[in-house]
C-alpha cells in the first residue's frame, strides 16, 4: 500500500478539515459546475444518523465468485491503512444480498481510526457497528457474508461504487444527505467552489427571513 501511503501523507490536512463544514449538497453543486458527477447514487446510505465521514479512498475490488476464497487480501488493507482513510469496497457484480463488511471488519478499521466505509454492497452486524459508531454508507443490510459468494481481486485500484468511479486517494465525503468524491487534484477548487456558494446561501436565508419573497431573492443572488 506504498502508493496510497504516499498519496495521502501529500494531502493538506487542513483541506480535508474544511469538509466537515461544507454540506455534501453544496460539494456536489461545486462538482457539477466543473461538469463531474460526483454524487453516488440514492441507494448507497449510512446506517448512522449525525455522523459524517472524510477521508482518501483506500479501494477494495471484487467480482462474484462460487468458491470459498481468502479474505486476506482485504483483512490486509485494514491492517494498512492510515487513520483517517475512508474505506470503498465494490464489486463488478451485483452484491446487495451480499455483506461485505461486518462487525470484525468495523471493529479492527475503528481501533485503526479508519473514517468509515462505503459499500456498493451489504452491510451485517449492524448493532454492532451502530454501538461502536463505525459509519457505513451502504444499498443494503443483509445477513450473508461474502465468503463463497465474492473474490477480492485489488487493493487500490480504481472501482466504480454508486456509479462513480474512484480512484485510491480520490476524497470521499459523505453525510446525511448521502456520499460524493471528489478527484484529489481537484479538492483545492471544489471547497473554494462550495464554500462561495455556502455563503451565497446564507445571504438568500437572511433575505428570506426579512419577509423577501423566493423570486425576488433568488433573482438577487442567483443561486438556488
């Protein structure tokens, strides 16, 4: 995991730490304005209320497989990560009725300081998880565990989760209001982007609360 390493000991910590201010909302508008999808799809959820998560992605890639393959690989990447990284694991197939991560898994990336998860697949131990406050952001809860049912077959590599492609080291963000990626050469621009448009929205809160009506507001600033 050398690279990954590499990459997100060059990341400006203090970047990252503006993300926690800046809704995923406003992070996605910012995105769509350099024409990038960024936004994961509807389906991928936390099982946690309140708690947001920021980090570079450390990818897991898997395919559908019938045979009883080793864990190792992933089991691994736990053991590697740096704290502060965000885990995304995906599959080439159809993994919603398939866990991919579990309560063991949470417990090692919580003591590891790993951010959270985020799956194109199942989640299981969801009590467990909730009361160690490990976030996932996942399509699904499901009982059956991925061993017999899926082969991890890369370690940070580029994977698509949620319709979006990431590549290790892209920073994920993720909210209440679901998850975005943001490419690393871009984070500089993206918070400036969100930031300008955070601020504009407070303006248009103010002027609302003054009795201006909606029109008149949004014709003033421009933005909606």
């Amino acid at each position: 995991m050398e690279s990954i390493l590499k990459l997100t000991n060059q990341i400006d910590r203090t970047l990252l730490k503006k993300l926690y201010e800046i809704p995923t909302a406003s992070l996605c508008d910012a995105l769509d304005s350099i024409g990038f999808k960024g936004f994961m799809e509807h389906s991928i959820k936390p099982i946690l209320e309140g708690i947001k998560i920021v980090g570079p992605a450390v990818t897991i890639k898997d395919v559908l497989s019938d045979k009883k393959e080793s864990l190792m690989a992933a089991l691994q990447a736990i053991d590697d990560a740096d704290p502060g990284t965000v885990f995304v694991r995906a599959s080439e197939g159809n993994t919603k009725d398939i866990a991919l991560w579990g309560g063991l898994m949470g417990l090692a990336s919580k003591i590891r300081k790993i951010e959270g998860a985020v799956l194109d697949g199942g989640v299981r131990d969801i009590s467990e998880l909730k009361e160690m406050k490990f976030q996932i952001f996942a399509p699904s809860v499901i009982p059956s565990t991925s061993i017999g049912r899926t082969k991890v077959i890369g370690i940070n590599v580029p994977v698509t989760c949620g319709g979006v492609k990431v590549s290790p080291g892209d920073i994920i963000v993720g909210d209440s209001d679901g998850v975005v990626v943001i490419p690393v050469d871009e984070l500089e621009r993206i918070i400036e982007i969100a930031q300008k448009m955070d601020s504009i929205e407070k303006k248009e809160a103010e002027e609302l609360k003054k009795g201006t009506s909606f029109v008149e507001t949004i014709k003033k600033f421009a933005r909606v």
